[in-house]
RNA sequence: GGCGCAUUCGUCUAGCGGCCUAGGACGCGUCCCUCUCAAGGACGAGAUCACGGGUUCGAAUCCCGUAUGCGCUACCA
C-alpha cells in the first residue's frame, strides 16, 4: 500500500444524522483507524434549499457522543480545507469551465419546464427518462442569442454514447454498465453550485481520498463520477459500497420510519457503548459468534471485506438486549453519574433537587441488573424518592391471604421490626423468615405484604436489600400507612 | 419502463465445494435458581439455504434462467 488511507464521511445538513447515516461514519472511522489512516469530515452543503440552521454542530455532536472524532473537519481545519462545500464554490467552477473549454461538457439552457414535460413524456411511452441532449450541439450563435436573453445555463457533462463502463467494488466486486444508458447529467446548477456527482469528484480528489465509502445507492452514479476523473486527468479513488439499512418494510431507512435519529437514541437511554457495538454489527461481522465487543476490538478486527451485501432491518429487541447487557457491564459510579440527568428529568417533581447523588449510588446496584434503558430507571426507583406512596391497598392482600391475616402480618412485622437494633440484611432475614413461619405464612407471602407496604409495588429489587436503602424509619412509616389503609378497606 | 444490486431461522448473522442431517445471537417456549421482578443456567421450537435448471464423485457455496425485494433513473444528496 503506497498511497495514505484517507476517508471522508459527507453528510449533507440537512437536519439530523440518522443511525443509517451513522453507520457509514463508523465504517470509515474504524477503516481509517485500523489502517492509521485519516478520518476526514466534509460538509455537503451544495444545495441551498435544504440547508437546516444548526444541522452541522448537530451532527458533530452525534459523531462526538458516539466517539468518531474526526482528524481534518470544519470545526478544526487540515491541510486540505475548507471542509465545507459551499467554501469551494471556486473550484467547482474552474473544473466546469476546464471541461467546457475541453469539450467534454456544454452549457445547457433548457427550462426545467421543458425538462419535465420531456421526463414525463418519455415515461408516458415507455422510454427512460433522460436528457433529450437538445443543448449538446448549440451553435455559437444559439449560445450567444440564449445568454443575451438572460439564461443562466447549467453545465452538463458530454457523456459518450456508446461503449461500457465498469469498476470495482471492494464489497460488491465488478461492476458493468452500458454508456448508452447513462444521461448528460448536471454538474453545475444555474446557481452556481456544484452538483453531488462534479463536488464530490473535485473535493475527493483535492483532499487525497484513497477510499469512497458510502452506502449502495450511489453504485449507479459511479460511471458519472469516473468520466469526470477521467476528463480531468485524475485517479479515481477505490469504491466500498456498503448496503443499505431499511426499515421494516423493508425500503431505505428514511424519517418515515421513526426513530432514525442518533440522539434520540441517547435521549432514549441508549448507551454510546451499546450504539457503536450494535451499529457496527449491522452488515459488518467478525466471525460465526462473537457479538459484545468494545471500541477498541472492534478497530483491531474492522476490515471492509467482510461487511456483508444485503440490507438490513434495525432490530430495536436486540439493542434493547445489548443496552441492558452494556448497563450491567458499568461500574456504579459510572452508572450513577448517567442515570443521573435521567432521574433529574423523570422524577416526580415533588422529589427534591438537587438529587442526592450519594444516595442514588446507594439503589443505583438495585436496578443494575433490571434497567435495559437508562430511561426506565425513575420508574424503577421512584419510591426510594417519593414521599407519599400511592396504590391500591387490595394490592398489599397476597396470594391466598385474607385481609385480616394480611393486617395481622403487618402489625406484627412492625412491632419486630422496631425492636430490630441493627436495620441490615442478615437482621431482616433472621427476623423475618422465621416470623413468616409463626404466622403461618409462606415467607413469599409475608414478604409480598412487606414489599407492597414499604414500595408500594409489586415487583422491586430483593425486599431486605430495598428495606435496607430506604431505611428503618421510612420502612416502619409506610408499614404503619399501610395499616391504615387496609383498615379502610371493606372486606 | 430501463439499468444496477441483492436473496441462509421472525430479526441480525456464520458459511467462501466435502467439517452442514446449516452454527451463533436477539426474540419466543419449557424447566432450574428464587421473597416479587430481573439477571443467570439448561433444554427446545424455528431455515426443504427464494425457485428451476445445469457444472461436479459431491453445491447453501460455481454457472445460467425465473421470481421477488431494494436502489438509481432531479439544476437532492
């Protein structure tokens, strides 16, 4: 390998990075930094019409979260800058009119009404659409009668009509198609800017990129791509074409789709861990069944022959799974500090904030192992936080209990309780299952009642574990609530 | 319509001519563990490898055709 790996991710902004968009960013990134190479991001911001305010610092901001830094981008320059398109405007320009003066591309001053009567006639009768080449042939005195009305033209490339062109695709292997079929495309808008197919030949070349990685749908561009290297005199880079992720129906992943958006996906709870492992396994493998593996695996064994060539569906069960298994995984001061702005945020707003962090460290290895999103979490803790509880007290009856052995189980577990002197989770046991016993309980049965009394729900963490967080005094608190309650209640 | 690409359990995938009566994972079911919920463990159901022809002693793997799906077919990327 002489030439220096450079690969660019180019996103267009035009509002959100979506997972799809992602995943072609971590095929560069981890090619790139497998290889030592350079990760290069690039701006495609040549249509004016859909350019979204802030769509560029979303974007690094989802790149930044995931962990694809890149070395040579907007925000922080390169040798090779600017790292917008529309700052390269000038380039474009001189490559167009270099081509003209060549006589591989012409001005074209056909109205787009023209355009579309012609596409939709062609399709009327069957025909493929494409340019009717009408402009190809202008004489100098048709130009000048055109320019002196005012048009403003579009450069259209002269592509031939006959022969074949082909390349290879490191995924997808040889590739072949008929010149005959190809139109005389757009590659300078009347508006000056350059269209996908002239900016990404210029800047790709003029950054020094070795290797176009980018999803399947531009294989049929490719040919226009190569007659413009090949009228510039320029070396075309290698294609990596990788399929595409669809939705549920099967199509490309699009809005329509819902839940496209990598930040929703951390604002859903999902861990970066979990997004970089789960994404990079869409289409990508190393082998018949490793599957959890951390950044730094995942760079050592990346190697673009064995992403695969079928679409795929994003699987939201399995993420789900990984997330919990990457939840699992954090060590309880990490998890602490992320859960965090979620119980901030979840929390009924009758709890107190700021919240306490020491004590969320404490009922944080409660949930470790029953959260599969950071965003399950409040509810999950809830009543380690609230004050007052609130639920059905016919809920505190538990299986094959009656009202009235169920208020004796609480009255007597309350008056041991409180002459319990250490409030830990040998104490509790040793108090309670042989009560159970004495009361002529099963110890699940007295310790339902418990668990309904002192959370207020029927499924929580170990009861002695929850009792200890809580604490002696709030867990005597609700016992005594409770009570009350079920006297209340008419049996 | 034209051109291009693809096609292995519901989903993500392994497989690059014999190791495949097709392996793993998620999900699902049963059981074990167990104070509930999880987590964990065991077992199981689930794919005639889209279909039809070849090639070969032998094909999920190679070739051809068909079907289906997707992509492209813009002065969007």
């Amino acid at each position: 390998m002489t030439e220096p790996i450079r690969v660019r991710f180019a996103p267009s902004p035009t509002g959100f990075l979506h997972v799809g968009g992602v995943r072609t960013a971590m095929f560069d990134w981890l090619f790139a930094r497998h290889n030592g190479g350079t990760f290069i991001l690039r701006i495609e911001d040549t249509d004016i019409t859909r350019k979204v305010e802030g769509a560029v610092e979303y974007l690094m901001e989802g790149l930044k979260w995931l962990g694809l830094d890149w070395d040579e981008g907007p925000d922080m320059g390169g040798d090779y800058g600017p790292y917008y398109q529309s700052q390269r405007l000038d380039l474009y320009k001189q490559a167009a009119e270099r081509l003209v003066e060549q006589g591989d591309a012409y001005c074209c001053y056909c109205a787009s009404e023209r355009l579309d009567a012609m596409r939709k006639e062609q399709v009327a009768r069957k025909q493929p659409p494409g340019y009717d080449r009408l402009c190809r042939n202008l004489s100098l005195q048709e130009r000048a009668a055109k320019e002196a009305a005012g048009i403003k033209p579009v450069v259209r490339f002269k592509v031939p009509t006959e022969g074949q062109t082909s390349f290879h695709d490191i995924i997808y292997g040889d590739v072949v198609f008929e010149n005959s079929n190809i139109d005389d495309f757009v590659m300078l808008k009347s508006d000056g800017y350059p269209t996908y197919h002239l900016a990404n030949v210029v800047d790709d070349h003029a950054m020094k990129i070795s290797h176009v990685i980018r999803g399947e749908e531009w294989i049929s561009s490719v040919p226009r791509h190569l007659f413009i290297y090949k009228a510039l005199g320029y070396q075309p880079p290698l294609y990596v074409h990788h399929p595409l992720l669809v939705g549920p129906d099967r199509a490309k992943l699009s809005k329509r789709h819902g839940d496209v958006s990598l930040l929703e996906y951390r604002d859903q709870g999902y861990l970066p861990e979990t997004m970089f492992n789960f994404i990079a396994l869409i289409g990508w493998s190393l082998d018949d069944k490793t599957e959890l593996m951390t950044r730094r695996q995942l760079i050592d064994t990346f190697s673009l022959e064995r992403i695969g060539k079928t679409g795929a569906i994003f699987n939201r069960e399995k993420l789900d799974w990984m997330n919990g298994v990457y939840i699992r995984s954090l060590a309880i001061d990490d998890l602490t500090q992320r859960a965090l702005p979620f119980l901030d945020k979840g929390l009924p707003e009758s709890v107190k904030r700021p919240l306490n962090a020491g004590y969320v460290k404490q009922v944080m290895p409660l949930i470790q192992e029953r959260a599969k999103k950071l965003t399950e979490i409040p509810e999950l803790v809830k009543f380690f936080f609230i004050e007052e509880l609130n639920y059905d007290p016919a809920l505190l009856i538990a299986k094959n209990m009656t009202r009235e052995a169920t208020l004796k189980a609480l009255e007597v577990s309350l008056q041991r309780m409180k002459q319990l002197s250490s409030f830990d989770e040998g104490a509790l046991e040793t108090l309670l299952r042989p009560l159970a016993e004495e009361l002529g309980l099963k110890a699940g049965q007295l310790f339902s009642v418990l668990r309904t009394a002192v959370t207020g729900e029927t499924a929580t963490p170990p009861l002695f574990q929850t009792m200890v967080v809580l604490g002696k005094d709030r867990c005597l608190k609700r016992i005594d609530e409770a009570i009350a309650e079920l006297k209340k209640l008419s049996s």
